[in-house]
C-alpha cells in the first residue's frame, strides 16, 4: 500500500510539472506557439509520458478550471442536500484562500487570449453542467428540474469566480480578495437556497 502511495504521489508530481511549465510557456509565447514537443522537452518528460497525463494541447492549458460538481454530489454524506454539499466545498478554499494566484492568473489569461480555448471553456462548462444535472435528477423530481437546478448552479459559480479573478487582477490584496470571495460563497448559495424570488427587505 506505501508503494502505490508513493507512485501515484510521483504521478501528481509529475503531472503537476507538465501543467506548470505548459502555463509557463504559453504565458511567456502566447498559446498557439508553443507545440507540445517543446512542452515535453522543457518539463523533462517523453512525449508519449505527456500524452499519458494529457491528452491534448489544450488539456494542459485548461487543467483544473472546472470543479467536478457532480462527483461533490454524488458523494455527499448521508441527509446532506446537493446544495449544502456544494456549499461547503466552496466555502472551504474561500476561507483558506488560493494556493497560487500568480499561477491562477497566468491561466485565466492565457485562455483569455486564446479563443480556441475559451471555446474549450464554453464546451466544459456545458458538460459540467449536464453532468450535474444528472446527479441532481434523484432530488430534483424531474428531468427539467434538475436540468434548470443545474444551470443555476453553474451559472451562480461561474458568476462568483470571475469576480475573485477580477479583483486579483485589478490588484485587490489576497486577503481582502479572499474575505470577499467567502462573502460571495455565502450570498450566492443563500440565493439559491432561498430563490432569489424572494424579499430580502
């Protein structure tokens, strides 16, 4: 068990290295003039041990802008709501704060500037979204239920991110950044738990 422990730790290290030195590259030539020969060569690694980890160019650019919600749903604890599920784990790194928000930021620009990729971020977003909508089917009570829970949902986090992203890049402080990221999590989730139907007077 130690064993596999320590593989799949060199696996996410090694992932992680291909991802950070793609960033790196595409922040400094600008995505379409880096070719993933380069990428392999600069990260240390075969090619086909790049391909192994990522699939596409475009894999490496886009690496974790997507939370998997319907996993967070899925496994949520027994009488937990999908909504509080969701809550807590985006409440979570809003009260800790990012890892790295240089590197947060180098990607939200790469893709940015790259319509191919904010083609790919349109075409993940809709696939997080269905997928959601899947998961939220059993509580939701019916197909149009859940896919309009699921819309919301997405559309209520996409909305909440951009403006973290905003405030970092317009040079907010972390710390204030993040106060107003956790402030966010919370008002969001209390309007789709509430319907933003109702008075808040």
């Amino acid at each position: 068990m130690m064993m596999a422990g320590l593989r799949e730790r060199k696996k996410e290290e090694t992932r992680r290295r291909i991802a950070g030195v793609a960033l790196e590259l595409f922040a400094e030539r600008g995505y379409d003039a880096v070719t993933v020969s380069e990428i392999a060569e600069a990260a240390g690694v075969a090619k086909v041990t790049l391909f192994n980890y990522f699939p596409s160019k475009d894999c490496l650019a886009l690496d974790g802008i997507h939370d998997d919600l319907a996993s967070i749903v899925a496994r949520r604890p027994p009488g937990q709501t999908p909504l509080d599920a969701l809550r807590a784990h985006y409440a979570a790194p809003a009260a800790d704060g990012p890892r790295d928000v240089a590197r947060m930021l180098a990607q939200v620009r790469v893709i940015a500037s790259t319509p191919v990729l904010m083609a790919g971020v349109y075409q993940a977003h809709m696939g997080q979204r269905h997928e959601l909508a899947a998961a939220l089917r059993d509580t939701a009570g019916s197909e149009t239920a859940a896919q309009l829970m699921a819309a919301q949902i997405t559309a209520v986090i996409t909305t909440v991110e951009e403006a973290f992203f905003q405030r970092l890049a317009s040079g907010t402080p972390l710390e204030e950044a993040g106060r107003m990221l956790a402030s966010d999590v919370e008002l969001a989730f209390d309007q789709l738990q509430d319907g933003i139907g109702k008075d808040k007077s």
